[in-house]
C-alpha cells in the first residue's frame, strides 16, 4: 500500500448516540392509541449476527461512573412480559443513552386492501441503527497499485504498523494487533494516468465491525469517582 489513512476508528460517543451498544424505542400506534416501549441489547444482537472477526470492538467492561447504579427511565410498558433493563453496570445495559420515538399501525394501505400491513419497527429500527454503527466502526482508505480484479463485498488482511517501535523485529509487535485483520472492501475508486506512461491506482475504502483479539477489560476502579 502506498498510504493508508483513518477515516473512522470507533468513536465511542458517536457509537452511544447512534445506539451501538444499548437502546431504548418508543412506539405509538396511531389507530389504537397504545404506546409501548422496545429494548435492544448490542451485545446480545453483537452474538446473533455474523461478522468478519470474533470479538467486539470494544471490551464489554463495568462502567465506573455512577450512572451504572442509576434506574433506568420507563417510557411505557411492554408489549410482552419481557422485564425491562432496570439497572446494570455494563454498557449495553445503559438502555438510556439513546432513546427514539415511531409511530406505527396496522392496516398502512388503506381498507381497500386485504393486506394488513405492519411496519413492525420494533423488530427492526433499533438493530438497524446498530449495525450501521458497527458498519461505520473501523473505516480505512487506502490507496494502492492497481488491481482490476478486487470487487467490492470482497474481504482482505490487512497489516497496519504499530506505533511503538520493536529492535527484535518481531511481526506481532511491529503491527497494531486491533487495526489490523480482516476488512471488507465498501468501495473501489480507479485512477488512470496516461503521461509519459501509464499509470494504474486505486483508492479502497475498507471497514471491519469486530476484533479478532478481544480488548483487555480495565480493572474497575472505585465506582462514583470518576468526575463528569
């Protein structure tokens, strides 16, 4: 690679906001009037779904703030008898950090069609907006020799030298083992020049959604003591 520059590197606060780890969905039907609330769980979806490495790109640690000993807000109450996230420690029990608001109802076509529609966002908006994070994660561009054969959808390994400097030589040291790994391509740019000579480059954008180390946890520290 000629140069491989950082478009995204898990930006955490970004991740909060957009839902990644844990969110919370309010929906109201607009026919019957009922309001309920959803719950989605990044980890557990994280399991679910398949995905380019092992781990998480993040270490699912204890949150040191006080916020972890906070009970949750209730918007309304469920439409089954699955008990919401009252209170936890982890992140993606922190159901607060990102809440949203649908409507729905059933019947969206009209009665001039049998089909009773439903948009059913519950099963779907939350984990969306999750995924798409995961998606935006970890995003490099990278600008190479030309290779005409590379589509996009395609994975590829990638080495990314490490910070520090090794006097052994040792590989596992010289490269940073989170950037590196397996990516999939999201995008290919082709550059011709014809000069003097022909000249052949191309830009890829890459991106990974996981890690195939899992982070170190830090050991949690006295809860409360962190300032905000």
């Amino acid at each position: 690679a000629d140069d491989i520059s950082f478009i995204a590197n898990n930006n955490k606060i970004k991740n909060i906001s957009r839902g990644q780890y844990a969110s919370k969905l309010i929906t109201h039907d607009i026919l019957t009037k009922q309001i309920a609330q959803h719950e989605y769980d990044g980890l557990q979806d994280f399991k679910d779904c398949d995905h380019l490495e092992e781990w998480p790109s993040i270490g699912y640690s204890k949150v040191e703030a006080q916020v972890g000993n906070t009970f949750r807000t209730s918007f309304a109450p469920p439409l089954s008898d699955k008990e919401f996230t009252s209170r936890g420690d982890y992140i993606n029990d922190m159901t607060d950090s990102a809440v949203s608001f649908y409507p729905k109802h059933k019947s969206m076509y009209g009665a001039s069609t049998a089909e009773t529609y439903d948009n059913k966002v519950e099963d779907w908006k939350l984990q969306h907006n999750g995924q798409m994070s995961l998606y935006d994660g970890v995003t490099l561009l990278v600008q190479c020799a030309g290779v005409s054969t590379l589509r996009v959808g395609q994975t590829i390994k990638v080495f990314v030298l490490a910070p520090e400097t090794t006097s052994k030589g040792e590989f596992d040291v010289a490269t940073d083992k989170y950037m590196s790994g397996k990516y999939m391509i999201t995008s290919i740019r082709h550059i011709f020049k014809n000069k003097k000579q022909l000249e052949y480059k191309m830009f890829i954008e890459l991106s990974k959604d996981r890690l195939d180390e899992l982070p170190t946890p830090r050991p949690i520290r006295k809860k409360g003591s962190i300032e905000v």
